[in-house]
C-alpha cells in the first residue's frame, strides 16, 4: 500500500488553514500535520528547524502570518514586515534542508504596486511601491515569493508561490482591533440591528473596489495548484470579480437584515483604490470559483449567527 503524502498546513487552526484541513482530508493522498503556536514559535529558526526535522514532512503549505485591517497594519507595520518575513525564512529554507519536494508559499494580493495596471498580472510584482496602509505585510510576502523563487533556481525545487484574493468565510477573525472588511461589516451591521441603530457608519469613501474569494474556494484552488502547477512563477487565485465598498456594505446589509442608513467616514482611508487579480492563468489550467459573493456572505452570516448564539 502507497504511504500518504504527508502534508503540514501551517496556521492550520486559522481561516484558511482549517479550510485546507477540509478539502485535503477529503482525499485518501494525503495525511495532515498539524502544530500550533504552543508547540514552536515559526519566528524561531532554532524552533521551527527542529520541529521540522523532527516530523520531515513530504508538502508544506505556509499559511500562517500576522494578519490583520489597515488600521493594525499602519500602526504595527514593523511586526508586519518581521514576523511574516522570519515565518517565509525559516520555514522554506529549512524544508530545502530537510529535502522537502514540494511547498506551497501564500502571498496577498497587496503585493502589487498600488499604481499597477488592473487587474494585476503576476509579472507586476516589482514594478512599483505597494500600498503604504500595508507596506510591512506586502514587502514580507514579496519576500517569501521571492525565496522560493531563487530556491526554485539555485537548488532545482518544485516550489510555488499562489496570490489568492482577499478571503473570508467560517473561522474567521471578528476582533475589531484587527479584523479585515467583511467580518467587520458583518458585525457592524449585525449590531446595528440588535441595537436598533439609525446607521451604520463604514470607513472611506466607499468607492474602493476590491475583489473577494470565500476561503473553500480559496482551499480547492490551492489543492489544485499542489497538484498541478510547477512553473517557477507565482500565480494569482481570485474570481475575476470585484465590488465597490459601498456595494458591499449594501449587501452586508441586506444580508443581516439592517434596515439603516449607510454612511461614509470620509477622515478615514480607503487604502488602494481597486484591488483585483488577473486570474486567467489558473483559469487556463481548469479552475474556477464555486461560491457567488452572495451565497458566502449568506453562508458566513449564518455560521457567526450561530457561534454568537453557543
């Protein structure tokens, strides 16, 4: 009987990493690794070598980072840039030690240049500054895309680097000191409703337009780029489809059944005015969202509805 493939999803217990814990545990391939900040610190290189060489996994996909909103990443943008920078450090040099054959490295779409030509192509990368709201974080991710991408040519690994689009979904963060858009709105408008508010007041103009991918789309792209893709280029996983924050909010609104009025704080930044991946390569290779925008946004009100309720 053929051993399974042993996989390590690093920042398993997070959003995105209990999604890939379901889909890969769908598959009779694969056998799931699992650690938590209470084994090792991944900041630590003395730590993470040793777990690692201990348990020597066969595909490692590196989910964990510091993450959080624009107002956590403009506050804390030193944290940013080190712990995500020392998580990509350690993690892919020491799986070229322990002879690792395949890795799988998450960028973030605030990679790109905040002026590059939309929808941003993978080539794009280094041809302007990214975004200042964020600028610790997506330096950090550069970084880890480019470690694998010299790993890839100084000692002929069969690494890959993905940038997925913004993702929400079950387990994710609703701490308002650093949540990202849509767990926000959804427990803006949520409480809103309970308490009978006039208003909801969201940050910006409104007029930003990002693009959104519910995290078990998120998961079976990266699957399916484990076992498909091999090009020593990163590739870009999203929905081609993007939405204004102001259409959002309505959205969120409706979907929470908040019958208020929406307004704009004006004193507050809109970060990088259009964020939306060209994702016709991953595409071309035969994958495709399942999840519209609406239906996870259903979905996902209905999952915090019932973790407020335990």
């Amino acid at each position: 009987m053929k051993n399974k493939n042993k996989v390590w999803i690093t920042g398993i217990n997070g959003m995105v990493g209990q999604a890939l814990k379901r889909s890969i545990s769908k598959s009779k391939s694969y056998n799931v690794l699992e650690s938590s900040r209470k084994d090792f610190d991944q900041t630590n290189q003395y730590e993470t070598t040793k777990w690692l060489k201990k348990n020597n996994p066969d595909t490692i996909i590196i989910t964990s980072a510091l993450v959080g909103g624009i107002q956590i990443n403009s506050k804390y943008p030193l944290d940013f840039l080190y712990q995500n920078s020392m998580i990509a450090l350690n993690i892919i040099n020491t799986a070229n030690e322990i002879n690792c054959p395949r890795l799988v490295f998450l960028g973030a779409s605030c990679m790109y240049p905040k002026d590059s030509k939309q929808p941003f192509k993978e080539s794009t990368i280094l041809d302007g500054k990214v975004e200042k709201t964020n600028e610790g974080y997506g330096i950090a991710k550069i970084l880890g895309t480019k470690l694998v991408e010299f790993m890839n040519v100084q000692h002929d690994r069969k690494y890959i680097s993905i940038i997925p689009a913004a993702s929400y979904g079950p387990n994710d963060c609703y701490d308002d000191k650093i949540n990202h858009v849509i767990p926000a709105l959804i427990q803006k408008f949520h409480n809103a409703k309970v308490n009978k508010n006039k208003y909801v007041e969201v940050w910006g103009t409104g007029n930003a337009k990002r693009e959104f991918l519910h995290v078990d789309d998120m998961a079976s792209g990266i699957v399916f780029l484990l076992e498909n893709y091999y090009e020593n280029s990163p590739i870009n996983l999203g929905t081609g489809e993007e939405v204004s924050i102001k259409e959002l909010a309505k959205l969120i609104a409706k979907v929470t059944d908040f019958k208020g009025k929406i307004l704009f704080d004006l004193s507050k930044p809109d970060g990088i005015p259009r964020k939306i991946l060209d994702s016709k390569k991953i595409q071309t290779l035969g994958w495709k969202p399942s999840i519209s925008l609406i239906d996870g946004l259903e979905k996902t009100y209905k999952i915090y509805l019932g973790n407020i309720k335990k």
